[in-house]
C-alpha cells in the first residue's frame, strides 16, 4: 500500500472538475507502448525464529531494516516499505524482461533477509498468517481511516490490511491498438487467467490457528470487501458471446482478488536467479499423480526453445486430490464438485466451530444466518444484521442451466489441432475464446474509479481523515456529501491508491490476486504471468483454456441482483464487472474466483486450464530465451503441483508445508 502522505500541497490547489476528472484518468491509466517490462511487488509476513506464532514485534523489525529504509533504494534498485500489520514488501524496479527482473529483486530480497536474520527474524511466504489474529501497527491518518471504513463492513478488512500478503507482478500495459500486444486484449487476458492463477498458486488454508476450508483464504477474505473497490471494472472479465455484459444491468459487482497497494512507478525488475534451479527437486522423475499417468519433465529441454513439459494426450489427474471435488476422476456431479465438507460463507475469522461476534476486534458482530451455510457468491458483511444473508450454501447450488444455455452458441478459439510449443492458432480472434469483447477499457476504469466510495480525505495534521459514509468520488466532485472542501487533482491520485481490483492499470497492469509463495517461489508466478502475457501464442493458447473456466461459471447471479437493496445502487454504483462471483441472492454456482479459492486445483476445470497454461508459459519463456534456471523453477512448480491437481496449500494441508509444524496439534 502506498506511503501516506500529509497532502499539504492541497492547499493551493485547484478545484477539480468532474469532466477533468475523467480525463486525467483516462490519460493515465493505461500507458501504451511495445510491452517489454516487467516487476514484481513482493509482500511477506515477518517471524520471530523458532516460533511462528509469536508477534515479531513493530519496533523489532524497523530497528533491523533501518538501514536499508534509509538508504531509499534496495541493492537491486527496489524500495522497502512496511504494510499496517506490519507485513514487510519489496516492489522492485522495472525491469526488461522476467531474467533481469529476478537477479534484481532477487538482490533487494537477499538484502532484506540478511538484515532480518541478524534480528532473529525472517520472511514467511504465505497468502495469510495463520496463526496471529490482525493488529495494525502503522499509526497513520490513511491506515486509520481504511480501517474505519472497512470495519463497516465486518472484520474482514482487519485482516485484509494486517493478516494478509502477496505476489504482485506487474506487466506493461501495451500497445494502443487491437492486437495481442495491444492493452485491451492484455487487459482482458489477464482479468481471464485470475481464477487459474488463483488456484495454482493458492497458499493460504489456514487462519487463526485452524483450516479454513479455503485452499487461498486470502482471496476468500478480499471477496467480502467492498465491491465498489475490489472486483473488476466493467468489460474486464470474460463474457460468453450473446449474453450482455456482466454489470450494465443492476448485476453485482462479482471478481475479485488483489492486497496490498501497489509501489513501483511501473512494471518491474531485474534479472537473473536468486537461488534458482529447483529447490533440491532432480528434473526428469516420473509424476506423481495419484492414479494418474505419469509425466516426466526432461532435463535435456529446459534450455530449449520447446516445451520442458511432455504431455501426453490422455494424461489426466486420476482419483486423488483433482478427483475429490467431483466424486470422481473427470465427473461432474453437481453439487459435489462445490466442496460438500466445507465450512460456511463467509469464513469465520476464528475458524471452524467458533463464533464470528465480535471477532478479532472488528466492528461488529456477525448477523444471523451470515456465517454458517451462508451465500458463496458475494459480498456478505458480518454486522449487517438488517439483511439475512442465507443464500445457499456453496455445496448446494446447481449448475444453473450451464449446460448448453445462454452460451450464444460461442466457439472455442481455433483450439483444435493448435500447437501450444510455437504454432500459431486458427481462427483466433480478438474477442478471445468465443467471448464477447465488452466496454473500453479507459472508459470503464474511469467510471469505476468515480464510482467508488472515498476512502480518506486528507486533512491537517492531527485531524482524522475517515470520509462520509457512501461518498463518491463523483459526489464529491459535484458537490454532494463532503461540503469542508472540494477535491483537488492530488485527491484523485490519492483516491485512485485506495482502489484494489485484481488487475489495477497504473499505467502499467498490477496482477494482484496471487497469494504469497515460500522461499523463492514468488519467480514461479512472475514468470508464468510475464510469458503468457506477452508471447501471442501463449495469450491465444491461455485465452483458449481460461475459456471453460469461464463458460463453467457460468455467470451466475447477474441478472439484478448483487448490490441493490444495500443501499448502494445510486449513479453508476453497479458497473463494475460482475461475472466471477455470484451475488448473495441469485442461486447458481460460485463463479470462477470463488471456486478457484475454495478447491485450488482440485476443481478439475480449473485444473485442464492450468496445465495448458503452464506448458504455453514454458513453451514461451524457452522462446524468449529465458535463464534455464528460471524455467526449471516453473517446470518444478509444474510437476509438483499442477500436472497433479495440486497447489501450494496442500503442502501445508498434507502437513509438509510452512506451516506444518503445528498442523498435527490443530487436527
């Protein structure tokens, strides 16, 4: 999250106009130009040594990167900054290309361990904390105010802002035109991929000492924030062909993912390993998929320009971990393919078997019916207790007439036959996938900026900064709601940091919705997001799988409902894109991002689209001549976890990941 600042230079500045408004963001927003930088912003919760439960202590950890805070530039050229809960990240500097970006983050967080070391401290990589409830430790007017304003909503911004951490990668916007290097079709692509990138990466089923039922908590938690600022803008999202456009009809505001602000000017970073070359895992072992085929990744090709991963055609996950999710290896079985041992919506912030009043010091406590056997699909906010919130419980939705109905009879995107190590793809159009190609990306950012409530307005020193409740910022520019002063160009921009959508155009595209990995496993995600984004034949290859993620969601719940009767459907509040998650009243499924947390790759969908995602990223980055040592990483991560339908989390639910140690004690 950005620094909070004082703001005195409001003081001479001028009123800013609704028309000005609009067109200072959309100027800025997506900054067009051949795309060939990348960065990575790289949040970390910090530990005491020996004890993962303990709290490592605000003043003990400034006291140990005081140096490197005061130099103002990390070895590798990033910046350092410390989160409300006092989670530490490293947003590297923009970069040409995934080798340079890594060598230089690599350097910045080599750095940052080292000094922590010395304190008896180090850097966990997990989506959330797992065990410490959240406590803010940065007493600052912006922090103070985002709590308050989250708190309105329930405990889950508490957590959001002290308990949570990721990997951010940030990828350049593009070019000004059509094609696949083009910001439309980058936008759009990488608002497709959330959910399989959600799902791969998933690394955070524990919170507060016990599993959540969630295989990425984290993102279960940024679904019940505010949706104004957390799911994507209109048009963003994959909209199968014939139907209207998620959100331009009273729909929810579904999507979803993102933490923490973004801090580099830019993309991203610089190159090399870090460490690279496989975590002491030997290429070439047979896979290991539980009553699956078995796949080998051949030492020889890494430093190809082809695939490392062999795949063979009737390779499937078999009845283990990819199977649960459906009763069966490759079956749909309706309800049970939602999770039927899952716990209720929205998950407990104490975890299974504990009541939600009053949790983790938030405000409020829940309302009835909201925590047990509640909705899946959307925002519902303990506290609220005018509105029952009994929806139907996430293994109890059927499929909504997916099968076959509203498609608009769309097409895949030339798939058939299409080489995904080189071939380019028959038949691949821009509207991608046989979805339909919504509203301009610039207008439909702008509109949702405007739209969304403001979070903090920025006083003297020693006032608070807390907003009137339900304020826009296009209120506030016409006058409404917020009579001490008019907005200034520099509230905007300060506004525009308080936005958290999964993808977040600053003028270069922030990829916000991966949770934190271990160790180094943060190059593993920057790199697969980097290669699909700006290899063409990756994109239409990616496009091409994130398309039955989509079509299985199915779009449930747009149609009126989401928002409205919450007292938040006034100008323009209900067009943000809607189609990842269903609202609370609608029936239907969970939508993409919702199953991509709650099943990680167990979700067999999810799965298929994974692993074509992953061979067209290493079939990239073997073309762009990408350092072995970085492919060998994504080809580890790939046999280890997605040719099996796994992800990071299981580690720790199999009781061999981060967080293993206390594991057996909590079952």
């Amino acid at each position: 999250m950005p620094d909070a600042r004082d703001g005195a230079e409001r003081a001479d500045a001028p009123p800013l106009s609704e028309t000005a408004a609009e067109e200072h963001i959309h100027g800025i927003c997506f900054k067009t130009g051949p795309p060939a930088r990348v960065g990575v912003e790289l949040e970390w919760l910090v530990r005491v040594n020996g004890d993962a439960a303990a709290p490592a202590g605000h003043e003990r950890v400034t006291r140990a990167l005081a140096e490197l805070t005061e130099a103002g530039e990390l070895p590798g050229g990033g910046r350092l900054t410390i989160e409300p809960g006092g989670q530490v990240e490293i947003s590297s500097a923009p970069a040409a290309g995934i080798g340079s970006c890594v060598t230089q983050a690599g350097r910045d967080l080599a750095a940052v361990r080292e000094a922590l070391r010395e304190a008896g401290l180090t850097l966990a990589g997990l989506g959330v904390d797992p065990y410490r409830r959240p406590a803010r430790v940065l007493d600052l007017p912006r922090y103070a105010a985002m709590e308050q304003f989250f708190d309105r909503g329930g405990p889950w911004g508490r957590v959001m802002m002290c308990s949570t951490a990721s990997v951010q990668v940030c990828v350049d916007a593009g070019c000004d035109d059509d094609g696949y290097s083009g910001f439309r079709w980058r936008w759009r692509l990488l608002h497709a991929l959330g959910p399989v990138l959600v799902a791969a990466f998933a690394n955070s089923p524990l919170r507060a000492g016990r599993m959540t039922g969630w295989k990425s908590t984290r993102q279960a938690v940024w679904a019940q924030l505010d949706p104004g600022r957390t799911r994507a803008p209109a048009g963003a999202e994959p909209q199968p062909a014939g139907r209207t456009p998620a959100g331009r009809n009273g729909a929810g505001r579904d999507g979803a993912a993102g933490n923490g602000a973004g801090r580099s000017g830019t993309a991203g970073n610089g190159t090399g390993g870090n460490g690279a070359g496989g975590n002491g895992t030997s290429l070439g072992r047979p896979g290991r998929t539980p009553g699956g085929s078995s796949r080998t990744i051949a030492p020889a090709s890494i430093s190809s320009t082809g695939s490392a991963i062999n795949r063979s055609d009737s390779a499937r996950p078999g009845a283990g971990t990819a199977a649960v999710a459906d009763g069966g290896p490759g079956g749909r079985t309706g309800q049970g393919r939602w999770g039927a041992a899952a716990p209720g919506w929205p998950p407990n912030p104490r975890g299974p078997g504990h009541s939600d009043r009053a949790a983790d010091g938030g405000a409020g406590a829940a309302g009835a019916g909201s925590a047990e056997g509640a909705d899946h699909g959307g925002p519902v906010h303990p506290g609220r207790e005018t509105t029952a919130r009994e929806g139907p419980a996430l293994n109890g939705a059927g499929r909504d007439g997916s099968d076959g109905a509203g498609r608009g009879g769309a097409g895949r995107l030339g798939y058939h036959g299409a080489s995904r190590g080189g071939a380019v793809l028959d038949g691949a159009g821009l509207t991608g996938a046989g979805l339909t190609v919504a509203a301009d990306p610039r207008a439909a950012w702008a509109e949702y900026a405007l739209d969304a409530e403001v979070m903090c307005v920025r006083r003297d020193e020693g006032q608070a900064w807390s907003a009137p409740p339900g304020l826009t910022f296009r209120d506030w520019l016409r006058g409404h709601g917020c009579e001490e002063r008019p907005p200034t160009q520099a509230d905007l921009a300060y506004h525009l940091s308080t936005l958290f959508p999964p993808v977040r155009p600053q003028g270069h595209l922030e990829v916000r919705f991966i949770d934190a990995q271990p160790g180094d496993g943060w190059i593993v995600p920057a790199a697969v997001v980097s290669a699909l984004a700006d290899d063409p034949v990756a994109a239409q290859v990616a496009m091409a799988a994130a398309e039955e993620v989509w079509r299985d969601g199915e779009s449930a719940g747009l149609n009126g409902s989401g928002r409205n009767g919450t007292g938040r459907n006034r100008a323009g509040r209900n067009r943000a894109g809607g189609n990842g998650r269903r609202a609370p009243d609608s029936g239907g499924p969970p939508g993409p991002w919702l199953r991509a947390a709650r099943l990680g790759l167990a979700d067999p969908v999810l799965a298929a689209a994974a692993r074509a995602c992953f061979e067209a990223a290493d079939a990239a980055l073997g073309r762009a001549g990408t350092p072995p040592e970085i492919r060998r990483r994504v080809a580890d991560f790939t046999e280890e976890y997605v040719l099996r339908g796994r992800c990071p989390a299981d580690d720790t639910l199999e009781g061999r990941g981060p967080a293993d140690h206390t594991l057996e004690e909590l079952r």
